[in-house]
C-alpha cells in the first residue's frame, strides 16, 4: 500500500513529524534499520526520508531502502545530490526513486568528495537551485499524474561557503523560487537562531513549510562527529554545560542529550513549528524517549492534534 505524499500528504497535518535515515552497507545495518523503522512506525511519522552519498556512491542503496519503506506504506522521501552527476544520470536516478513509490524528493547540492577523482566539469549543476529547475522541467515532461513535492536544505546558523549571510538568503530564495515545497534545516541546538531564521526566510516572502532539523547529542564522540559534519551549527554553552556536568558518563551525557533535545522540541512545538525532522542515525531509542518526553504515548494521533489546534485557534 501507497499513501499520497502529495505537498498536501506531507503536510496537510502540521506539525509534521519526520525520521531521516541513511542506507546501511551491511546486512546487520539493514537488519538494524529495519527494527528501527518496526519501531518508529508506529508513531505515524508524516514522512521518512533516505539520504544519498553526494557522487553517487549509495545511490542503488537509497533507491532500494526507499523501496522497502514505502512498501510498509509510509510516505519516503529520497535526497538526491547534483554533484558529480550529468543531467541523464539524474534523469535515470528521478525515474528509479519514483518507480520505487516516491513522491517526494529533497533536492540538494551536495559536497563534493574531499579525495579521489572528481571531475567537476562532468557536473551538469552547481547549486541545489538548479537542480530544483531541472526536476520541474523533468516533472512536467514526465507528466506525472501527481505533484512531485520537492524539498531543499536550509540552514539556521549560515552554510560555510557563503559567508555573506545576506546574499546566502537570496541564494535560498531562489531555490523556493524554481519551486520548492519546503525546507529542511540542517541540525541546530539554538531555538532562537531557528526563530531568527524563520522571521528572515518570512521577511523574504518565503512561505512554504520550514522543518526543524533535530539530533540529540547521544556521547561526547557522537557531538564531535556532528561539528564535523555540521560545519557552522552552534553548540550553546547551556548544553556544554550540562554535558560537563554529567561527567564522563555514558547514561548521563544520553540523557543530557535527549532532554536537551526534548526541550527544544517542546518550545518548537509552542512555537507552531511547520515540522520537525529527527536525524536518527538509522536509531530508534533517542527519537522514542523524545516523543514520550513530550507526552506523546505510542499512537502519534495527528488527527487528535489538529482538532486540538483548531480548538484553541478558534
Ligand atoms: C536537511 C539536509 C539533508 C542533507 N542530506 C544530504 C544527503 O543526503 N547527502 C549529502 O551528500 N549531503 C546532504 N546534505 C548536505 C548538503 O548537501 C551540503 O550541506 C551542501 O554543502 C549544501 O547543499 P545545498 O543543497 O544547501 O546547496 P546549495 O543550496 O546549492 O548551497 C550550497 C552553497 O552554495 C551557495 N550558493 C547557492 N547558490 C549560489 C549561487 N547561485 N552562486 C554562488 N553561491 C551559491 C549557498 O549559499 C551555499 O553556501 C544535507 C543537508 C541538509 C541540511
């Protein structure tokens, strides 16, 4: 079974509640990911998505994972990168991810491999922004019986290669205007940089959704990892802090870090959030205490929380 993921699928029910994972290499990371996902089903997420190795590398991997998740009827969304890619590879790659049952698409740059061959002159694109035209053009030739909804990245606390954090705005905005559906941040521990953001990106006249990019720091090597990979995110001195308090010890620094997390996600949430996206690293514990933490038991009934809203809306 199929559900639409049509924009209105994604996120007729606000706010959304979405699961990023990545495709295992192994036959136990898949065994793994599959337990994860049993798990994480059960809280209807609104969507999960499969993230792609920029260049190509896990892209058979990602086209399977979003197969099989999909099959258990729960809305996928693959990530596709330009880099390292010609316009007829991401052609193929489009047609593969759509015949796999996806209906959406987060359109992303990439980064290009820091070593090995890459030649960047075989790269039809540059920018995400591009590559969010060519899927419209691909779309509309495909004539696709559906809207395909199209995601770009975001970033509340600035991308590095641009620092010119004016310019980077109007660079975000032109991905919205070749006709993105939403956004996705990257990782972020700094509510009021997400708030800021989200003011600047409305400022801006950009209106579609805004997800809020979600990992709880797990161990002290886990944070270290995620700078790295996270070039630019904030670690605030109040989750340091809290860090150094727990000491060296592994239960303490998780729960740390998933009731700093939970925190964020409570104040997002009164904030009206339009979603938020859990990076899960292919787990299931972190994201399961988070959701008990904000009091949400087994069921996430999405239908129970619109009348909710509605309730104190009206
Ligand atoms: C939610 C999310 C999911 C991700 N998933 C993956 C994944 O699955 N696989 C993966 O490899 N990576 C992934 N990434 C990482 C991402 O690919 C890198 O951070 C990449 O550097 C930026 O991608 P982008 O799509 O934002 O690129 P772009 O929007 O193209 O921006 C990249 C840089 O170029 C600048 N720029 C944009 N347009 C122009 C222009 N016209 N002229 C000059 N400069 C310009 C931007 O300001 C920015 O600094 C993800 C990131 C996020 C936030």
């Amino acid at each position: 079974m199929t559900q639409d993921t049509s924009s209105r699928g994604l996120f007729g029910a606000a706010p959304s509640f979405s699961f990023e994972f990545f495709p295992p290499k192994t036959p136990e990371g898949a065994e793994a990911l599959l337990q994860t996902i049993v798990t994480l089903q059960d809280f209807r997420p609104s969507f999960v998505s499969v993230t792609y190795g920029a260049g190509g590398g896990s892209r058979e991997l990602t086209r399977a994972v979003v197969h099989d998740i999909q099959q258990r009827g729960i809305p996928t969304v693959p990530h596709l990168t330009c880099v390292g890619h010609t316009e007829k590879e991401l052609e193929e790659i489009l047609e593969g991810f759509v015949k796999a049952g996806a209906r959406a698409i987060l359109a992303l740059r990439g980064d290009p491999p820091r070593h090995g061959a890459y030649d960047p002159s075989r790269d039809a694109f540059h920018h995400a922004a591009e590559l969010v035209r060519f899927i419209r053009n691909w779309e509309s030739r495909r004539s696709l019986p559906y809207h395909l909804t199209v995601g770009v990245a975001g970033f509340t606390e600035g991308h590095p290669d641009t620092p010119n954090r004016l310019r980077e705005m109007d660079y975000l905005k032109a991905k919205i205007d070749e006709g993105a559906d939403y956004i996705c941040t990257q990782l972020f521990f700094d509510n009021h940089a997400f708030f800021d953001y989200r003011d600047r990106c409305r400022l801006l006249g950009i209106r579609v959704p805004i997800i809020a990019g979600i990992m709880p720091v797990t161990s002290a090597s886990g944070m270290n990892r995620m700078a790295e990979l996270s070039a630019g995110t904030n670690f605030p001195a109040r989750l340091l802090k809290a860090m150094l308090r727990a000491g060296g010890d592994k239960k303490s620094l998780e729960r740390v870090g998933i009731n700093y997390a939970s925190q964020q996600c409570s104040e997002l949430l009164d904030a009206e959030v339009d979603g938020i996206h859990f990076y899960t690293l292919n787990r299931s514990k972190a994201t399961l205490e988070i959701y008990r933490n904000l009091g949400i038991n087994n069921y996430f009934d999405v239908d129970r929380l619109k009348s909710l809203n509605s309730l104190y809306k009206n």
